[in-house]
C-alpha cells in the first residue's frame, strides 16, 4: 500500500507536492483524471485491496461499538442492575447478574428462552434480571406495559415469570388482548393490573428500559448484559455460559 500512494503522489507530478502540506495541494482536472486512473487500475490489479480495506471499517466499527457499550454499562450500572422497576430472577444475591433486553413479538427471544431457564437452573449463583424493551411495533408496547403491570403486583417474580413464559410460548401476534389473557389465566387481579397499566409507573418503566438500551448502543433482541460484556443476539447456550464464567 505504501508502494501505491507514493505512485499517486509521483503521478500528481509537481514538484510542489513536496512544499506543502498534502492537505493543501490542489489538483487539475487532468490530474485528478490520472490520480483516478491510477487508483482503479490498481484496485483491478489488487482487489484484495478492497477487502482489506471493508475489514478494516468493519473492525473499526466493532470497536466503536465495544466502547459505546463499555462506556453504557458503566454508566447506567446502577440503573441497569438494580432498578426498582426491573424483575429479577434466579439468586437474587448472586455473583453473577445477567441482564436480558427483550420484546414479545420477537422470534429469537423466543428461541433464547430455554437458554435463560437452563442458566438458572444449572447456576445457583446466578442472578438474572429481565427488561422490556418494545421495539417491534404497536403490540410490543402493548404488551411490554402489561408485563411492567404483572410486575408491579407480583413482587417476587414467580407469576412474572410464569405469565412470561407463557408469552414467549404461545403462538401469535403478542398484543395487548394476548397479554391480558395470559395475564388471566396466571392468577392476576385484572383490576388492578388495568390500573397499574395506565399508571405513571408503567411508562416510566419502559422509558428507562428505552433510555438505557440507546445509551448501551442496543439494536436488537435479545440482548444481554453480564457483568460488564454486552451480548447482541440469541448466542446460544453455551455462548452465554462462557460470558458468565468470565465474568465470575
């Protein structure tokens, strides 16, 4: 590469390349024409070029976003781990927390249920804590503000956690009519749960879960927080065990 930029400035010709500062040159039509040839014969010659150059952007950018996160959990650490609005799960005083950002109507939160329930059950020291995080469309809202509303009723997180399972396990579109009626049929007061849906509590809630998720650079669901790593994705089972064992 250092072969092919000391070509362009040979090829820019003028002597004055050298005087001056290279952000101060300015260049002819004619040698703007040669530069831009010179440049798309090498790329033909050298197209790895090209791929070298996409794996660098492509790098730059993860580390961008690395820091975005790094940058996020540290300063939503509190918030993010111990809001009074968010359920958790397993050891509520583990050595381990994981943070899950999720929303109903998505497919691989689905698939990444059964992941979060083995983790529980093959880690007793494993505090996990859950964060509605509707970006998938009207019913999504709807029916994370049903779920801040089981949580406001349930406090220990046991008919939570039964209302989503079942949420994540039924078919169809979830809305707010599909989250009642689970909500329903696992025992909740619907008066109250009416209630508290319109509460201010309930829109606070989701705000914060919004509000933290841009601050961590989040662009999808599922999406998980352990100890200090941001995950991006159903990564699977085992993808997940390495990150808590690291973070232990």
């Amino acid at each position: 590469m250092t072969r092919f930029f000391c070509s362009l400035l040979l090829c820019a010709g003028a002597a004055s390349v050298w005087a001056v500062p290279l952000h101060a040159q300015t260049f002819s039509e004619t040698q703007r024409g040669e530069i831009e040839g010179i440049v798309k014969a090498y790329l033909i010659a050298h197209p790895e070029v090209i791929q070298e150059v996409m794996t660098e952007i492509e790098k730059r950018q993860a580390d961008a976003e690395a820091e975005k996160h790094k940058e996020g959990v540290k300063q939503y650490s509190k918030v993010l781990f111990y809001s009074p609005r968010q359920v958790t799960l397993g050891n509520p005083n583990g050595d381990v927390t994981m943070v899950e950002f999720f929303d109903y109507n998505c497919g691989f939160c689905r698939r990444a249920l059964a992941d979060m329930l083995d983790l529980m059950k093959g880690d007793p020291k494993l505090r996990v804590v859950l964060k509605e995080f509707p970006v998938l469309g009207p019913g999504s809202v709807e029916a994370a503000q049903v779920a801040v509303a089981v949580r406001m009723q349930d406090k220990d997180g046991k008919k939570y956690l039964e209302f989503h399972q079942k949420m994540l396990t039924s078919r169809g579109q979830a809305d707010r009519a599909r989250a009642l009626a689970i909500a329903k049929e696992v025992g909740l007061d619907m008066g109250r749960l009416e209630k508290d849906m319109a509460s201010d509590e309930a829109k606070e809630t989701i705000d914060e879960n919004l509000k933290m998720a841009e601050a961590l650079g989040l662009n999808g669901t599922p999406s998980y927080v352990i100890g200090t790593d941001v995950v991006v994705g159903a990564v699977g089972l085992t993808a997940l065990k390495e990150k808590v064992a690291a973070a232990r």
